[in-house]
C-alpha cells in the first residue's frame, strides 16, 4: 500500500476525483500503473477510493521532467481523454515537492 520513497527531495502528484463511471476503468487504472512503472523517475503510487466514488491518488516522482513526459506519454493521454468523458465527474491533479518525510515502522 505504501509507496517506497528515496530520501527527499521528490515530487508527488495528487490526483483527487470522484468517479462516476466504471466501465473499463479498472483494467485501464491496471495498465496505466503498470506504464507508469515503466517511466523513468516514476517512484510509487498510493491509491484509495471510498464507496462513495471519492478517491485519491499519489504518484511519486524523481524530477518536473518525468511528471511532464508522463503527462504526454501517448497511451497515458488517451486513457486521460476516456477519463473526462466516461469515469470523472470532477477531478482536480495538484504537483508539489517533498521537502521532507516521516514515518513509523509498520507493526510486525
């Protein structure tokens, strides 16, 4: 669930949305994780999304550069056009850099 981050400092995408369609969302939500692994500077995800269809995604990344080649990647760019047209009701994407983090061990 949680992303394995390096040492800041580092970029984070935040995709907030609610959905509002379903239909080929989840093997298209599959495939852009799985592209988006394959990117240079692509350094994790973190996902959740309540019954409400109000969900947040994270995307870490190494530099501004890979986050604007992964915002052209062709195969990323149609999946963004199906989602304003069929999946999103209301998104809103914010970009920002990691100055710092913090974390407890997971319990064992």
């Amino acid at each position: 669930m949680f992303a394995s981050t390096p040492k800041p400092p580092y970029y984070a995408v935040i995709f907030t949305s609610h959905r509002a369609g379903d239909i080929g969302y989840a093997e298209t939500s599959a495939r852009m994780n799985e592209l988006a692994s394959e990117q240079p500077g692509f350094l994790g995800i973190e996902s959740a999304r309540g019954g409400d269809g109000d969900g947040i995604t994270v995307s870490y990344w190494r530099d501004l550069e890979s986050i604007h080649a992964w915002k052209a990647n062709a195969e990323h760019r149609i999946a963004q056009e199906r989602g304003k047209r069929e999946w999103y009701s209301h998104y809103v994407t914010r970009v920002c850099k990691v100055e710092y983090d913090y974390a407890i061990p997971p319990s064992s």
